[in-house]
C-alpha cells in the first residue's frame, strides 16, 4: 500500500490518523518501510537522508549493527522480566559515573514520565507545591507542563490542552529563557516554588542556545532561594557530549532527566540526582514511583552498547560539530532569508532575521516560509522534522557525502 492508502485507513482507526501529532505531515505522511543509517526508504520507494533521527535519540543512525547484536542476543534471554535485572545497576553505574553529581537513579519507560517523577520528588523533598517552567520549554504531555506560552509569569498558568484542570496547572509558572531576572523576581514574590524546570538547551523549539552567563545564574538564583534546578536532558543527553549540557557548561543541577539516546533507539527514561533526594523515592522513601515496564531489559541493553560506543568513539562529538560548522559555512551570506543556529550535531534554520534567545521571538519566525523550504527539501529528497519549531539532528552514519548533499539542498531550497 502506498502512504496515501495507509493514511486513509489510519484516519478512520487512529486520532488524526496518527500516533503523534508532529507526524500529521499535510495531505497525507509518507510512512517509512527501514531505515539503515542516514537514511530511511519510504513505502512509496524513495530513500531520503535523514535529518529528523527519531527526534533526537539515534545519534549512531538507523539500524546501527552493534544495538542490532546487542538486541538480537538479549531476545534470546527474554525481553521482560518483571523482576530485576542484572543490566540495571550495570547502566546506573555507567549513567551516574558520567553526570558529575547524580548519586543515584531510577529508569522509567519515557522522557515524559521522567520528567512527571522529577516534579513529583522535587515536591516531596521540598514540600512545596508550586514549579517553575520556561516559556516554550517542552517536559512531555502531563498535566502540569501543558501550560501556554505567555500566560504570565506572575499569574496562574493557563492549560495548554483541553481536559487539564485548572487547579493543577495554577502551580506552574513560567519565565523567559535567557533572562535571570525574570526567574529571581518570580522566585522572590513565590515562597512556594519545588523546583526550576528547564531544557538547558531549548531542544523542542531549537535549538536555542543559552547566554554565556544564563545557566551558571539560575544555578545561583535556585539555590539561593532553596529551589532545586532540575536539568531535562531528554534532548540534549548523550546528544552534546558524554555528560550532557552540563557537563558542556560546567553547571549542575540538582536534579536531571533523560531519555531517547539512553534508550539507544527503544523506549526510555530515567532521572536522578542527589542522593539526598532520591532516597525520598518508593520503595526507599515516600514519594511513589512505578512501572510495569521500567528497566525493560531490551531498552537497557539498546542503551548500554550505545554509551559504549559513545565512548569508545568520543571523537564523534568533535566530527559532527565539525560537520554542523561546515554547513554553517556554506551557507554565510544568506541572512536575508533566516538566520542558522548550531550547537554540537543540533542545528536549525529559522526564519527569522536574528537567532532567537527565547520562545517569543521564536515565534516570530515566518512559519509559511519554513513550509515552503521544508517541502523543497523534502523534493530534495532531504528529510527534516516537518516544523519550524524543532531541531534537526546528524548521526555518526552521515557521510560526508550526506552532508554534501544536505549542504547543496539547502543553498537551492534556501535561494527558491
């Protein structure tokens, strides 16, 4: 069947006739039959390089060989358990052993619950009730992050979805990326805030990069005011370097969540931190925690031959910054039409004359304009993530001949 057969079909069966809404590709999404490193083959036959990588966690490219063996010898020992595993404290060891101040961890089944449970312990050490969140800052689809963008710092958040209670989401509150000042006067006025959210990296609109000076000041700021700063890597772990982005700007954070790369392309999550606070965490404390599918033996092993390849490899940081600087390059003289922000394998080209610091100027991005090159890319045979507001990614399966290819595409989409 051809992806405008399937699609049919989907509408009748499935919400919008797919999984998640950013796949809901106008007129119809192309459905994908493989994908074998930088590239994936659609059933309609024609192979695009891939740019999008599963929205961040195959940094070593589709169907790597080394999480095939590993996958493939796991199935043979079975793929769940319901019972501890060996693999587990075996990747706590190597996960905390890379984060500078993460004693202790728990793995969960995404980055969404990851980020639900950080919360959840950040108010049971503090005992506090309220959080603070940036403006266009992406922690999954749970009821007390699904707040609208500009619904105001110093009021009470406004839901984001239908279905979300207003008393849930009056406990969050948002502040500007790149602006202390903002977070010091919210957390001055608010006694009661747990805990500061934040991507350190704007992943889910970006990448935004931080200020010099942005994330060692909310360090201070948090601290100050007796607020844990919860670091979500969902994004950026193992994606900018061993350690994160904050092993990259040398701050860190009290608390931290993590997923697709740490699942080396299967479902996962974990957070961790101190080991003060995660002693709070059921069985060992208070605050409840559970899954039927956390530590699944599959994912585990997935990620472990992944970090094992990342750092056996380590110089894959340093060719694929080089390779996002190439592009950068090329591509000098076109600010008429946009502006490209890079940051390791992370990079965007946002319509927009300046690289935005936060959402709002994001926002003012000329998302027809981004339709537009997307679908010439696309013609390219070029594949991105299908908006304006996400980061586009490289793996260590592109070439240099990928990165020609994408290079060409985008002087040609750009100059259309």
């Amino acid at each position: 069947m051809k992806s405008s057969d399937l699609f049919a079909v989907a509408k009748t069966l499935m919400p919008g006739g797919v999984s998640s809404p950013v796949r809901a590709i106008r007129p119809y999404p192309f459905y994908t039959a493989r994908g074998s490193g930088s590239q994936i083959t659609t059933v309609d036959g024609p192979s695009l390089i891939d740019c999008c990588m599963a929205y961040g966690p195959l940094i070593l490219g589709h169907a790597h060989p080394q999480i095939r063996r590993a996958i493939e010898a796991q199935l043979k020992s079975g793929w769940l358990y319901g019972t501890p595993s060996p693999l587990e404290p075996a990747y706590a060891q190597m996960i905390t052993g890379d984060h500078k101040g993460m004693e202790m961890i728990r793995f969960v089944s995404s980055g969404s619950e990851a980020t639900m449970a950080s919360i959840r312990l950040a108010r049971g050490y503090t005992g506090k009730q309220d959080i603070v969140k940036i403006e266009g800052g992406f922690h999954g689809a749970h009821d007390g992050v699904l707040v609208k963008a500009g619904s105001g710092a110093t009021t009470l958040g406004v839901a984001d979805s239908a279905g979300i209670p207003a008393d849930i989401v009056a406990h969050t509150r948002q502040v500007a990326y790149n602006d202390p000042d903002a977070l010091e006067s919210v957390l001055a006025a608010h006694a009661d805030v747990a805990a500061l959210i934040i991507e350190p990296v704007l992943g889910n609109i970006g990448p935004v990069l931080p200020d010099d000076d942005y994330l060692p000041a909310i360090r201070e700021i948090t601290r100050a005011h007796d607020v844990l700063l919860i670091f979500d890597e969902v994004i950026s772990g193992y994606r900018l370097a061993i350690g994160g982005a904050q092993a990259l700007y040398g701050v860190q954070p009290d608390l931290t969540t993590l997923g697709k790369i740490i699942g080396g392309g299967l479902p996962i999550g974990a957070f961790g931190g101190r080991r003060d606070i995660m002693e709070l965490v059921a069985p060992q404390g208070p605050v409840y925690q559970a899954g039927t599918f956390s530590g699944n033996p599959l994912s585990l092993t997935a990620g472990i031959a992944t970090i094992e390849w990342l750092h056996s490899h380590r110089t894959i940081y340093h060719d694929l910054d080089e390779k996002t600087r190439a592009l950068e390059e090329s591509l000098d003289g076109r600010s008429n039409n946009g502006s490209f922000v890079r940051l390791g394998s992370m990079f965007k080209w946002f319509f927009r004359r300046e690289p935005p610091k936060n959402y709002r100027e994001v926002k003012e991005c000329d998302t027809a304009a981004f339709n537009r090159f997307w679908r010439r890319m696309l013609d390219t045979g070029i594949f991105l993530p299908p908006s304006q507001f996400e980061t586009n990614f490289l793996s260590a399966a592109h070439s240099d001949q990928d990165l020609s290819t994408i290079t060409q595409a985008y002087a040609q989409c750009l100059s259309e």
